[in-house]
C-alpha cells in the first residue's frame, strides 16, 4: 500500500467581513484503498448561504462540490458524486466525504462560504 497524505492548511481564516472558517482535521494522514476520509468546515456567518469545498494540487485550484443552503449540494463536473460528496445539513457546517482513495487524491483541500456565488 501507498501513503496518501491529505492537507488541510488552512485550520482557521477570518476573511471579507470578519467571517471565520475552520477547517478539520489540519493533517489527515491515510492509505490508498482507504474506503473513505471525512473533513469538516465551519464558518459563523448565517447570511453566508453559500458554500464550496475546492482541492490544489500544485498550482491547479479546482471546485468541487458546492451548497447552495442547507440539505442542498451538489458536486461540480467533471467529478464525480460517488467520490466526492458534500453534506450540509446546518447553514455554517458542511464535510466533504472522500471515498476509495488513490494517491492522486493527495492534495490541499479548502472550504469556502459566500453570501452570492
């Protein structure tokens, strides 16, 4: 087995309007052929109906998996829901599921919030 190592760098961030996000775990270390890996965001703004969970690998920044308010989300093409899910059943949280890794899922994973998309 291969060691697949997924980052989170950005544990907590105040942004735009002093709106907070915190992201969890910070390090997430796990193995290819892992069935599935779970992170989690917060943010404490309730008019921030809007939420994304984006992945970077190098240079590259992807989107993929948007909210556009509770028990609402969908995941972007070209990827696919039964890899990359997002759940979202309050206004401020969501967690994005990662299922059947591969060492090409190693990367930096963000979530972000808006009020409009």
């Amino acid at each position: 087995m291969k060691l697949l190592c997924v980052l989170l760098v950005l544990l907590t961030a105040n942004f735009c309007g002093g709106v907070t996000i915190q992201q969890t775990p910070v390090l997430l270390v796990c193995w290819e052929g892992d069935d599935l890996v779970t992170l989690h965001c917060h943010h404490d703004d309730s008019s921030h109906y809007y939420m994304f969970w984006y992945r970077q690998k190098g240079t590259k920044m992807e989107m993929l998996t948007f909210s556009l308010n509770r028990n609402n989300a969908d995941t972007e093409v070209p990827f696919e829901k039964n890899k990359y899910t997002m759940n979202r059943t309050e206004l401020t949280d969501s967690s994005l599921e990662i299922k059947n890794l591969v060492v090409g899922d190693s990367a930096v994973y963000y979530c972000a919030s808006s009020i409009a998309h």
